[in-house]
C-alpha cells in the first residue's frame, strides 16, 4: 500500500475534524480528486489496523494509535492585513509537523489586546488563512478560555510569534494545570524587523495623508 496516500489520508481526516466535515468515502475522493475505488481498499486497509475507525454511519476518523501517527502543530494570531512576515511564521510552524492549525483572534479579542478594531472581521480573516499553502485548519478561536480551544485541537506543538505577549513559562504552567503538560511550546523567530501589520497601517496611513 502506499504510504504516502495513507499518510495523505490521515492528515486529511484529522482536518476534517477540526473543520467540522464528515470524513466519508465520497468527501475523501473529492477532496483528494481519487476514485473511490482507488481509495476504498486504502481506507479499509488503515480500519483494519487500527489507524482509523469507521462508525456506522460510515464515517471515518483516527483511533488513538492512528492520532499519534502525526504531530500536530498549533499557532495563533490576528492575521489581519497578511504580510510576508506572517506567511514566514506559517512555514516555520508548519516545519515543526505534519498538520498544522491556526487559531485566529476574534474580532473582541483583537479590540481587547490591541485596542483597535480589525480591519477585516474574524470570519474573512480565517478563510483568508485557510487559504496559505501551509495552512491545514483554521479556526475562530474562543473569547475567554483559550485552554478550550486546545483542549478541541489536542495539539502536540504550540508556537508563539516572536511578539506574542505569552510567556512560555506561563504558558506551560496554566496547561500543564489542565493536563497538557505534555505539549512542547516553541517561540518563533521574527522574519524582518518592523514589518508587522502595525508597520504596515502606519504606512498606508501615512501614504494616505501625504497623497490628500
């Protein structure tokens, strides 16, 4: 059997999770444009060894053993307004595993933290997101327990951009309070000084003023 589709395969049905699709037979052909009868025998290969489970509904995902075949790799943000710099903490992330999930800030929480209105609302930033190469799931994150939202995504990894206000030991306390002391917290490095989307409205602004 390939190994490489059944790893395809794998990824493929943890990130429907996250996204809240059904993996059935029909969806994992469309998504990944192979006959069902290619990838049937596949599918029942990876049931009979315990990496996926079928309900009976027959819907697919991964059993214990299965979930424990791939690194799951978490970072979140408010990605609003995406420059190279945030496309340069994606691909660093994503280096880490082999799926990698982003949380994106909601709309109250960037108001909360940054004191300024986003310029695009939580929903089109995460399908903006959704859409880098790197990106297997985005998601709206949560407004109070954040820990929540990892307890959904079960993460093995979680990165910090280099000026996220997080503390790693902070960080690693509160979720190892909660279980989770078993998740690795990296501190990604910063692509080019200054460019952050703070830079880049100042620059628009100033572009604007200088133009009118």
């Amino acid at each position: 059997m390939n190994k490489a589709i059944e790893k395809t395969v794998i990824k493929l049905v943890f990130s429907n999770k996250i996204n809240k699709i059904e993996s059935s037979l029909l969806t994992i052909s469309r998504q990944l444009e192979l006959k069902p009868s290619y990838l049937e025998p596949v599918l029942s290969s990876l049931v009979a060894e315990d990496t996926l489970k079928l309900n009976p509904n027959e819907i697919y995902s991964l059993s214990h053993f299965g979930r424990k075949l791939v690194t799951v790799v978490m970072t979140s943000g408010v990605f609003d307004l995406l420059h190279i710099g945030h496309i340069f903490t994606f691909q660093q992330a994503k280096l880490l595993g082999d799926i990698l999930v982003v949380v994106v800030a909601t709309d109250k929480t960037v108001k909360k933290l940054k004191s300024r209105t986003p310029a695009n609302f939580q929903d089109e930033r995460t399908k903006v997101v959704q859409h880098i190469k790197e990106v297997d799931c985005a998601l709206v994150g949560t407004e109070e327990d954040f820990i929540s939202t990892i307890d959904f995504i079960q993460p093995d990894i979680i990165t910090l951009g280099y000026d996220q206000v997080f503390e790693e030991k902070d960080l690693h306390k509160q979720l190892s309070e909660r279980g989770f002391g078993h998740i690795k917290i990296i501190r990604l490095k910063q692509y080019i000084p200054g460019k952050s989307t703070s830079k880049i409205v100042q620059d628009i602004i100033n572009y604007s003023f200088k133009n009118n």
